[in-house]
C-alpha cells in the first residue's frame, strides 16, 4: 500500500515505520498477553475527558466506563465485564520520568497512531494514503499540586499529518481514517474539572471538547471508520457548533449522578467553527459564538458488585445549535438561498455483553452496540437520519486473550430538500450530484502486543454509495491501523 504513496512522501512515511518498527524490534515481544486481572486503581491511564481510567490506546482517548456513565465508586476490580482494558507503556518507566511525574501530580500520556489504507477498486479512482497522529496528554492533580480536593487539570495536544483516502481516492462522506483532520499542531485540552459531594458532582470549565463527554461508547473508539470512531459521525454534519478530538471550544460542563448505574449531564459551547482553522493551532481565544447546547442522560445495567457479567450501556441525548444555516428549499433557484438560525436534534445509544466467556475479570466476551441520531428538520439538516451498529468480542482464544475483532454498519440518509436542491442546481448546469444515502461496512481485527501497549490491526472496509450516489462505484478498501502507547 505504501507504494501508492509519492516518492517524496513514501520517505516520509518509511522513516515513521522504520523508527516504529525499531522501538518495537528493541522490546521482547510477548507471544500471549496475560489475561486481564482486577486491575489497580491506583495505577490509571489519562484520558481526555479529565478522568482517570484504563482506555484504549487512541487519539481521541476514550473516557472509560467510570467516566461515562458515574457512580462506580468501588473502582474497576469489582466489575465483572469491562471492555476498555488497561494497558503497559511500551517504554516502560521512561527511565523514571513517568515515576518522578506522577509523585509530583502529573500524569503523562504519549501516543503514536497511524491509519493506512487503499482504494483497490471502485470510488473516484485507485490509489493509497497514510495519516498519523502523535497525542500528549498531561493531568495535573491539583490536591498534589495545590492542595485542592477533587481539582484536576487536563492539558492536551496533538500533532496530526497525512492526506485523506476518501477525498483523494473514494469520494465518500463517512471518512476511511479516523485520524485523518487537522493535520498541524494544536492544544485541545486546557480544562479544569472539580468534583463535589462524594463525587456526584463533576464540573468542567476550559478549552474542552462535546464529543469527550457526550454521544460516547466505548465500543467505538477502535474502529478506523470515523462513522463510528469517537463518536456517531452523523452530529457533525447537522451540528458545526459539535466538536471532537483534535478540536475544541471554550465551553463548560456540569454532571450529576444521583445513582451508581445513573447520571445526567449538560454542556455549553462556544460554536464559532472558525477558532478550529489551523493557522490558530487550538488557541483562538475568540468567544463570539453561536451557542452549542447540549444534554444527555445514561443508564447502566450490571456492572456493579454481584450482578452478572452481561454489562450494558444506554443513553438518549438532546442538542441544539444556534449556527446560522442555509434553507435548502431556497437554494436552486435564480435568486440567492435564505438563510436561517437554529436546528436541533436527538440521539440514542447503547452498547451491550451478550455472551461473556473466560475466567472472572478476564473481559472475553461478546457486545453488541447501536446508534440512532435524528435531526428531523429537512430544510436545514444534512443528514436527518444516522445510524450505526455492530458487533465486538475480545479474546476468541486463550493464546490471545486481549485480542480485539469487530464488524459494524454506517447508514446516513442525505435530506430530501437538500436532495431537491441539488436536482434543481444541476438541471441550472452546475456540477451538482444529488446525495440520497451513504453506507459503509468494516470488519477488522486488532493483535494487541506487549500488554497492550502496542497493536497492529488489519481492517477491510466496504463503501455503498460514496458520496450519497450512485454515479460512483461502490468502493472496496484495505488498509490497517498501528498505536503504540509509549
């Protein structure tokens, strides 16, 4: 695949596989990684969101179950099922550093992930792309730091390069590869969080982003099709006021949980889309606006001291966006399109163990997970109706326990004003396709190395409709993903 790359940029990319490929030759390898036992809570993993948990090595850093749904107090030993697992560093200690931090109050994570693919056939043409993304996240514990109980502060950044498979090659709308955005450096977190009242209260305040918080399941965060990864891409095409890693916005966050399997929370985010270019690499301090809103409310079943192992996630959510939006029903005509302020939407996610198999605290087992979002006004909405769904286990044999293979469905129906007004601007002569819907199919499977520290995963992905039409074939990729959390 690399090959399809330029010569210029196949140097590039040569020297970031061979310097990845030395780090990892310098290390014994371990042929099975050791089962997962009941973890140390006193040894947690940084993640975006400001919390402390074990999560899957990714860009985005996905919050782990605690984070998402509250109230698990007794920590992650006395859940029967967990899917976001923790993992080693890849190099260890960092020759004490990581040690002299942590004591200090700073808890450092660096990440390496990198998405190759090819367009083999079908789409607008053949060829191949490599992105990559390198992710430092700092959480400061402010009662180590300054004496103040319950204070954390999160400081993150990445540094993203590569070009885009389905823009170059595809043609689709639900982007190939997941780490393909923002391709310069930028801060993302510069967030405080303070929990209150036995940690029923957790409030946040900075430089954050919605999708850290809200629309989360942690069955998505490892796929490479960003129509699932992070989060149900669908908001972002209705919502611009939405943001997601590596973007940001000033914002502030309140979460309540009045039960352990129960929590509620809402956010407020500066929407000015334009803070996110690159030429301000994450610091645009503009608080012009418009608003972006948001809530949602999340219910777990199981997962708590002496229920069963069949551990399941369930959340409904409401936002609104008061970014001005063009009418698709004016647009087409002879006269300029009319603009208008406003739109909302709902959504709806789950994710599910139907059949866990392995010893206690081994994590094998069998999930499924869903998405439904819609944003019913047609008129302005680009996509009213989303949906994802799949299917995850971990550990299908004893020699791999951690090893990780899923298959998952994207489905977007395009607006059907939006769908008229394109008929409209190509019967004016203008090289308009009309979008009627968009599906993409992923089976992939990631070996995870090393105590989890390092993975190498294969991914096959299958593109129905790119674009939304039917004038372009339908597209059949292969590519991988490789992490590494150092």
């Amino acid at each position: 695949m690399l090959s399809l790359l330029p010569p210029k940029a196949m140097q590039i990319k040569s020297l970031r596989i061979s310097l990845l490929l030395i780090l990892w030759l310098g290390i014994p390898a371990r042929s099975q990684d050791t089962p997962a036992q009941p973890p140390n809570p006193g040894v947690p993993s940084v993640t975006n969101s400001g919390t402390t948990t074990g999560n899957n090595l990714h860009p985005k850093q996905a919050p782990g179950p605690g984070a998402e749904t509250g109230g698990e107090e007794g920590g992650i030993n006395q859940r029967p099922f967990v899917f976001v697992l923790p993992r080693d560093h890849f190099l260890g200690d960092w020759w004490g550093l990581r040690t002299e931090l942590e004591n200090a109050g700073i808890t450092p994570t660096l990440t390496y992930v990198s998405d190759i693919g090819a367009n083999v056939t079908g789409g607008k043409n053949q060829g191949g792309s490599y992105d990559d993304n390198i992710g430092l996240n700092l959480l400061m514990d402010m009662d180590k730091i300054a004496n103040i109980e319950g204070g954390t502060f999160l400081l993150s950044m990445s540094q993203r390069d590569g070009n885009s498979l389905s823009q170059r090659h595809v043609g689709n709308v639900f982007t190939i590869q997941q780490v393909y955005g923002g391709e310069t450096f930028k801060i993302i977190d510069a967030a405080w969080q303070q929990k209150l009242l036995d940690d029923r209260v957790e409030l946040r305040i900075g430089r954050i982003a919605a999708g850290d918080d809200f629309l989360v399941s942690k069955y998505d965060y490892w796929f490479m099709q960003n129509g699932f990864d992070g989060n149900p891409v669908g908001i972002f095409l209705n919502a611009p006021g939405m943001t997601a890693y590596p973007n940001s916005a000033w914002g502030a966050l309140v979460k309540f949980i009045p039960t352990k399997r129960t929590y509620i929370m809402a956010g407020i985010y500066d929407g000015d889309t334009s803070i996110r270019s690159n030429e301000y690499h994450g610091l645009g301090l503009s608080m012009h606006g418009p608003i972006f809103a948001i809530g949602e409310m999340g219910y777990r079943c199981n997962g708590l001291p002496g229920d069963s192992d069949y551990l399941g996630d369930y959340k409904i959510g409401y936002w609104y966006d008061d970014s001005l939006y063009s009418e698709y029903g004016t647009e087409g005509y002879a006269y300029g399109a009319a603009d208008r302020r406003g739109n909302f939407g709902i959504y709806g996610l789950f994710d599910q163990v139907v059949l866990p198999w392995g010893p206690q605290y081994s994590s094998r087992g069998l999930g499924v997970f869903g998405s439904v979002l819609v944003s019913p006004d047609q008129s302005v909405s680009q996509m009213p109706y989303f949906f994802t769904a799949g299917m995850t286990g971990r550990g299908f044999t004893d020699a791999r326990p951690t090893d990780i293979a899923g298959f998952g469905v994207v489905y977007g129906q395009f607006s059907d004003e939006l769908h008229a007004a394109e008929v409209r601007e190509d019967a004016l002569g203008q090289p308009i396709t009309a979008q009627g819907h968009e599906a993409v199919l992923e089976l992939t499977y990631r070996f995870n190395m090393d105590n989890r520290s390092l993975f190498f995963q294969p991914d096959l992905q299958y593109v129905i409709r790119p674009g939304g039409s039917s004038r372009v074939h339908d597209a059949f990729v292969i590519g991988c993903q490789i992490g590494v959390n150092f």
